[in-house]
C-alpha cells in the first residue's frame, strides 16, 4: 500500500514545515512542539517550564496542540491596555510576554491578580495565554466573542492556580452564589475586566462540569455572544 506510507509522509513533513516556521530562531523546550524566544537561557528554561505545565494542565480541560506555539519575550506589550502582561494574536502561534521580573512594576495595584505572589502569577499567565493560542488552533465553524476567548484563558488561568494561591485571590470580593451565564458578556469584560474574571471563574467553578463548558465554547456549541439588538 505505497499511498499510506507517502500520505504519511506527507502529514510528517507539514506537521515539521509548521514547527519550524512557528519556532524560527527560538529555543525549542523539552516538548518540540513549543519554544521561547528570550534574551537570556535563564528566561527560556524558566518560560518554557511554566509552558510545558501549563500545556498539560489545558488537556486535563480538554484543550489540545495542534501546530507549534512560540513565546517571544518582550520587554513591554502595545496590547489592549498600557498595562498588558501578555497577548495572543490570533492566527499567529505566536504568544508575546513581558520576563517574570517586569511583572511586580506592569500590575496594577487593584488588580484581582495583585494578590498572587508573582512568581505564581506568571506561571498562570502562561496558562491564560496558551490557552488563547489552544483555542485559536481547534476546529471551529463560528466567530467566537471576545467574552468567550477570555471566559476560557480566565477559567483556565484560574483552574491552574495551587489552591491556596486560588482561596487568596479569591478573598479580593465577595464571589457571586450564582453567576447567570448572560452576565458574561462583552460589556462587562471591556469595562470591568478583573470583574469579568472573576466571575467567569465563579461560573466555572459552579457548573457541575466546567470543563465541558469550556468544551462548548471550543467547538462553537454555546456562545456568550449578546444578541444583536440593532434593527
Ligand atoms: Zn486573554
């Protein structure tokens, strides 16, 4: 059977043509399929570490690698606000982060993440962020919204978290007994992100399966996209 081997072959060699435009000039990790580009060997090991954790806590939710994933370091992020740890562009495989020693001097005082010890934080970062690229990479038939991109890198990056550092973050307001799904939308997520977090993630936490909530969201099932109300 000639065809199965070269259809193979075929797959193999645009599985490594897409590692290696992904990963051009940076340092491949443990696991081939990610790298970092940093300045320094010491930020690689560091960044790659959290990655390669953070990678196999997503699957535990079900979201998986399909093409290669970079982490460029970067010294500071033109994102959505002038406080921006970390950001993923979409249709790129390419995540942007600041080092682990910029995060005491970016995050804001009030933030809900202040609380964490940086250290911490920035390993949950990495979560939220390869969660975005995860998502970016499945199959999906529908636009998804920016509250369900950010429902599932916070669910995630909450998920992540050691219990205790969780409990602590989680002192920062009274949690919600119950968050109906439509208070998750786009409005609250643009005016009041740390607010959109953290009830995302009391909605997770509530649902009897959150994984297979964010599982709906992957695959374009379920949405918190508002309805249009413009005629
Ligand atoms: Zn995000």
């Amino acid at each position: 059977m000639p065809a199965r081997p070269t259809a193979l072959a075929s797959v193999a060699a645009l599985a490594i043509s897409a590692a290696v435009g992904a990963l051009a000039d940076a340092t491949a990790c443990g696991d081939p399929m990610l790298a970092v580009d940093a300045p320094d060997a010491a930020i690689v090991e560091r960044v790659c570490t959290a990655a390669m954790t953070a990678k196999a806590q997503l699957a535990t939710c079900g979201l998986t690698q399909s093409r290669a994933v970079r982490i460029e370091i970067v010294p500071g992020i033109d994102g959505p606000s002038d406080t921006c740890v970390g950001f993923y562009q979409c249709g790129t495989d390419t995540i942007a982060l600041v080092p682990p020693s910029a995060v005491p001097e970016v995050m804001p005082g009030d933030s809900v993440f202040a609380t964490l010890d940086p250290q911490v934080y920035y390993d949950s970062l990495v979560v939220h962020e390869l969660a975005h690229a995860l998502m970016d990479q499945a199959e999906c038939a529908h636009p998804r919204c920016d509250s369900d991109k950010e429902y599932v890198a916070y669910a995630m990056q909450f998920l992540s978290l050691p219990e205790s550092a969780r409990d602590t973050l989680l002192s920062w307001r009274e949690r919600p007994q119950e968050v109906p799904q439509e208070r998750l939308n786009d409005i609250l997520l643009w005016m009041k992100p740390d607010i959109f977090a953290f009830t995302a993630w009391a909605h997770f936490d509530g649902l009897d399966d959150g994984c297979a909530f964010v599982q709906g969201i992957v695959r374009g099932e379920t949405t918190l996209q508002l309805p249009d109300f413009l005629p």
